[in-house]
C-alpha cells in the first residue's frame, strides 16, 4: 500500500494576505507556505482506473493519510489517492478536485476531509460544498468528514468562537445533504461529543487527532463510510 498515497511533499514557498474574519477564531495564515502530501499523477491514474478513492484534506489529512490508506487497503482492497495540505481551507480544495476531475477523471467515491480551516470565515463554506457536488455529479458518492474545532491553547474566548463557528460548519454540511442524497457525513463531531473522554482522548490540540488513538478512530469512521458507499 505504499504507493496508494503520496509522501508528504518538502515544503514550497509562498506568500497569502491574511483574511480578518470578524467572527472570532481570528485569521486564516499563510497555509500555501505548510507542509503537504500529494499523490503523484501515476498514482491518481491507478486509482482512477481501479475506481479507488480520491481524498482532498487539510493537515489533518496530512498526518492521518497514510494510515488511512493502509487501513482501507487492508478492509476493501480499495487505493487511496490523496491531495492533502496543511492550512487549507475549503475553497482551495475544492480546486484541486476540480483540477483532478479535469486532468484525470474521477472514481465513484471522493473523500472530503476539510472545514476545519473555514472557522475564520464560515459563510465561505457552504457554497464550496454545493460546488463538489455539482462536480462530482449525481452518480458519485462525497463522503465528508465534519468538524471538531476548539484550539485549546488558545484563550477561551477563542476557544468557544471556534467551537460556535465549527458548529455552524457543520450545520451547513448537514442541511446540504437534504439536497443531496448521494453527500454522505463522517459525524466525526458527534462521535467526540458522544463521550466527554473523547475530547482529550483522541484529540492532542482540540483540533488534530491523537496518534494512534484519535487517529484509529477517526480512520475508522472513515473506512466504514467508504465500504458503505462501495458499489
């Protein structure tokens, strides 16, 4: 399973006007400028042409990716190709799955793991949903990962401002999916609410997974999805 998913790519220069976001969780940063993984054109390629899955996430992804793969390898043979970037909200990503569809086609399945970076401007993330949909079109499956934001080594102020913004996120995927039957949501949140041991359990910073536990259990939410949606 090595080559389902890229190495984490050295980092690139590049320059980003922060954008003030008025509500609360401060500002989004340079995230052109942090770490990334994506996989290469031969591997976009196989796993078109073995109807695999396409995933598109931020530095959660990043850290979690490969393990992700080798799980989902190991459950349903299926390969794992990832444009993964630390920092990146959703609008970017969903460029680059436009740019993928457009370059390469795509497979039945697309794997959305993004939102956490929209907490800085949470109107911008609902129109980025409607626009994967519309590109993957009413026979694909969008699995997508909700949100479980609350930066604890900010101040508390913060720390609510970003649970209130990441719920509103999350709000947002859910009424979609009344729009779209073929959106399938992860409730990665939900899971973590579900048991108040979860919170520092599987998470080390409120917002990135534990390894390996968040990271086993986040993946595995994941995975099940991804067989659900196998056809």
């Amino acid at each position: 399973m090595a080559g389902a998913v890229a190495a984490a790519a050295t980092t690139v220069g590049g320059t980003q006007q922060a954008f003030a976001s008025g509500y609360g969780s401060g500002d989004l940063g340079d995230w052109q400028s942090q770490g990334k993984a994506i996989a290469s054109d031969a591997t976009i390629r196989s796993v078109r042409d073995s109807d695999g899955v396409f995933m598109f996430g931020d530095s959660i992804g990043v850290q979690d990716g490969y393990s992700l793969a080798v799980r989902l390898g190991d459950r349903t043979g299926d390969l794992l190709a990832v444009n993964n970037w630390s920092g990146r909200p959703t609008e970017p990503a969903v460029d680059a799955l436009q740019s993928w569809a457009t370059n390469f086609g795509m497979p039945r399945r697309i794997l959305m793991a993004t939102g956490t970076n929209d907490i800085f401007t949470p109107p911008d993330f609902g129109p980025q949903v409607d626009r994967v949909m519309q590109i993957a079109g009413p026979t694909r499956t969008v699995i997508w990962v909700n949100v479980q934001v609350s930066r604890w080594s900010q101040t508390t102020a913060t720390q609510l401002a970003d649970q209130r913004n990441g719920a509103w996120i999350n709000l947002m995927l859910a009424d979609r999916q009344k729009t779209y039957p073929n959106l399938k949501i992860v409730h990665w949140a939900e899971f973590l609410a579900a048991m108040p041991s979860r919170l520092t359990m599987y998470l080390r910073d409120g917002v990135h997974t534990s390894v390996p536990d968040g990271q086993n259990a986040r993946n595995e939410l994941i995975v099940q999805a991804l067989a659900a949606a196998k056809v």
